[in-house]
C-alpha cells in the first residue's frame, strides 16, 4: 500500500473482475467513471502479481515515456476516495478494486483481498460486471444480484432481480462468501447483455449498471455514456433492419423476454389464503345457483 496509508470511514467497496464477469468491459467502464467522478487516488498493488498471474493469458505491454520504453505489468490494484459527509447518502468512504481472476494461489489471492477488508474496516463489498444473456437490446437490460442481507421487496426497489444461476464461476466468488459472516454487506449487480452485440466497449450496458448503482448512492449515469449508449442502439437498430435473419432472432427473444417477465409477475402475484379463496367461491356458486338474488352485469 502506498504510503502514508489513508484513515477511511467505514469504506463500501465497489470491485470489478476481468475477465470473467467484465463482457463488453461495463465493469471496467463504471469503475473508470466512479474513480474520476469521485477523484480516486492510488491506494496499493499486488508486490508480486506473478505469484497469481500466467503473463502468457495476461500479456504484458510496452509503452513510451519520455523517450524510453517502459512495461505494465498486469496486476491487481485497489484506489480509494474520501467523501465529504452529507455529499452521499452513506457518508462511507469508498475503495475501488480492479480484480484479475488468478491462475494459480488463488486462496493467497483470496485471502490478500480479505485482508485489505479488515484492514480498512470495510461496510459492503458490491461487485459490478455484465454476462451474456438471451436478451434483446429492444427490451430494459436486466440487473441481477442485489444485496444477499436484503429482502426480495429492497431488490425489486433496486429493479434488480435475484440470480438464480448455477454453474461453473470464478473463484473470487469466495470473497462475498468468507466476507459476508464477518459482518459485511456482499452484493453484486451483474448486467445481462444481449449475446449478438458483441461490443468491445458496452455503454448500453455501463448505463444500466449506474442506473442500478443510482439506488445506493446519490449518482446519475454519466451523460457522455448515455449519448454513447444511444449511439450503439441506433447502430444496432440499422444492422437488424439489414439483416432479416438477425430480425427474426430478435423477434423470438423479445417474445421469450416478454414471456419471462410475465410469468415473473405472476409469480409476484399476491396468493389469496385457501379460507378466502373458498369463501368467494361459494359466494360466486350462490349467485350463479339461486335466481332470486340480484345480479348487476
């Protein structure tokens, strides 16, 4: 860590990880903008990345400064930002993290990041990413995750919804899981982009995830990402209206996407207990069996 080390208040820490929950790089995007928004400064680095990384997954690149050529070493690293009381709704400091999914001691890299935890003191961990989905960009991009501390009517707040998957992961998972029972808040929000995009850079995806991020802390989404945003979709829009094969692809994901989010309200749907349900269903016998009763259509 850099020295003088910082005293941060009760930090929340907002992580992204690459490369597997950073598609169309959306965590590396909000994470960019959240640092200068909130002017960050460095707060450490791995002292020997190499212990953690294959440099033949992770290359190295070479660059010129000052006339000489110089090498960035990829690396894990963590900034931070003091924030003035009042000017956000927790009054909590942040860290910014920048994971590196390891290849080899990954319990020593596990454990390196819990540190850093305990170190600081640290109130919630919230992972930012995006995954592929079967999704449409026609239809609102869905946020899954939310805070496991937090009851389903808070993440439906967040307009957020649970994840449900199960599969292979990351081994960074174990952060929220050996954090979460020493008494600090695990979250995620993890944006679903449509799979046909295939964007480098996806701000459809980085406007969605501020938007979520917007529920938590007094922040709009960056307007140069929403111009960029829309941007993407207009192109988007003009690649389908030439591609009739990719329109009707489309098409079925926008019906299975509407159908989804049908059987989710049905699900959400308030159950009637059984003693109501039958009481109404003998009312509705009686009217229908005894004539003398009036009835208005």
């Amino acid at each position: 860590m850099n020295e003088p080390v910082p005293e941060l208040r009760e930090p929340h820490v907002l992580a992204m990880l690459r490369p597997w929950i950073d598609i169309g790089s959306v965590g590396s995007l909000v994470i960019a903008w959240l640092e200068a928004h909130y002017q960050a400064k460095e707060l450490g680095k791995l002292v020997r990345p190499g212990e953690f990384f294959d440099f033949t997954r992770y290359r190295p690149t070479t660059y010129m400064q000052d006339g000489q050529r110089l090498m960035a070493i990829p690396n894990t690293t963590a900034t931070y930002s003091l924030q003035e009381t009042g000017k956000q709704e927790t009054g909590n400091d942040f860290i910014f993290l920048h994971l590196l999914e390891p290849h080899n001691h990954s319990e020593d890299y596990i454990d390196s990041v819990l540190q850093l935890m305990t170190r600081f003191n640290v109130k919630r961990y919230c992972l930012l990413g995006s995954m592929y989905d079967y999704a449409p960009h026609t239809r609102p991009l869905i946020v899954t995750g939310g805070p496991a501390q937090r009851s389903q009517q808070e993440t439906n707040r967040m307009n957020i919804r649970r994840s449900v998957y199960q599969g292979p992961t990351t081994i960074t998972s174990l952060i929220s899981q050996l954090a979460a029972p020493t008494g600090v808040e695990t979250m995620s929000l993890i944006v679903h982009l449509p799979q046909y995009t295939q964007l480098d850079e996806d701000y459809m995806g980085a406007v969605r995830v501020m938007e979520a991020l917007g529920t938590l802390y007094d922040i709009k989404p960056d307007q140069s990402y929403i111009a960029k945003a829309q941007k993407q979709r207009e192109q988007i829009d003009a690649t389908l209206n030439e591609n009739a094969q990719l329109k009707s692809i489309v098409e079925q994901l926008e019906n299975h996407y509407d159908a989804r989010a049908e059987r989710r309200r049905e699900e959400e749907t308030p159950r009637l207990s059984p003693e109501i349900e039958k009481f109404l269903a003998e009312m509705d016998k009686r009217f229908r069996d005894d004539p003398g009763i009036n009835r208005q259509d």
